[in-house]
C-alpha cells in the first residue's frame, strides 16, 4: 500500500503542474518556483522536528505527511520521479550507513 499511495499522490502532484494556481495548491508552488517549493521543504522539516522533540506522535504523523508531500512536490518540479529515490534506497539496502556516507565523499 505504500508505494501505492505514494505513486498515487505523486501522478496527482504532477497532473497540478499545468492547472490554475488560484485553483490548486500545488500549482501556486509551481508558479512560485523550484525556491518556495524548497523553502516549505525546509519549513515541514522543522515542524516534524519540533513535533518529533516535543514526543507529539499524532502531530509528528501529520507534520511527516506534510514533509512528503512537499517534498514530491519538489521532485516532480525537478523532474524526478519516486521510483528514482526508491532505486537509490534499495541499491543502499543493506549497506552501512557509515560506509554508504564514506563513499559519497570521495
């Protein structure tokens, strides 16, 4: 099911690309540029965080679903497409996170 809702979502952020901004949301941030949507990326980011020191389960469920949705939001305005991150997650699977960072730095 997750993927599922995820590719879901995800072909209805792209179907707002081409839509009325004084209509849809996600049109408005299309309008706004690739800068707004990340700037709200970076805004859920420290509303999950807040939510998630604070111990706030419900608020910390809401907060994370906002994130992801911003950030597909900002996949699709950059071209990407869920399945690319998945790859990369599922090519990490089983890799150590500290020899998974190590490698990026060289």
């Amino acid at each position: 099911m997750t993927n599922h809702i995820i590719d879901e979502l995800f072909d209805v952020i792209k179907d707002r690309k081409g839509t009325d901004p004084e209509s849809s949301y996600v049109a408005s941030l299309y309008a706004k540029g690739t800068e707004k949507i990340a700037e709200k990326v970076g805004e859920e980011s420290i509303e999950t965080i807040i939510e998630a020191i604070k111990g706030d389960q419900e608020k910390l469920t809401s907060e994370s679903a906002d994130l992801l949705f911003h950030l597909m939001v900002l996949w699709a305005d950059q071209g990407l497409e869920p399945s690319d991150i998945m790859n990369v997650l599922q090519a990490r699977l089983g890799t150590s996170g500290h020899d998974e960072k190590a490698s990026r730095s060289n």
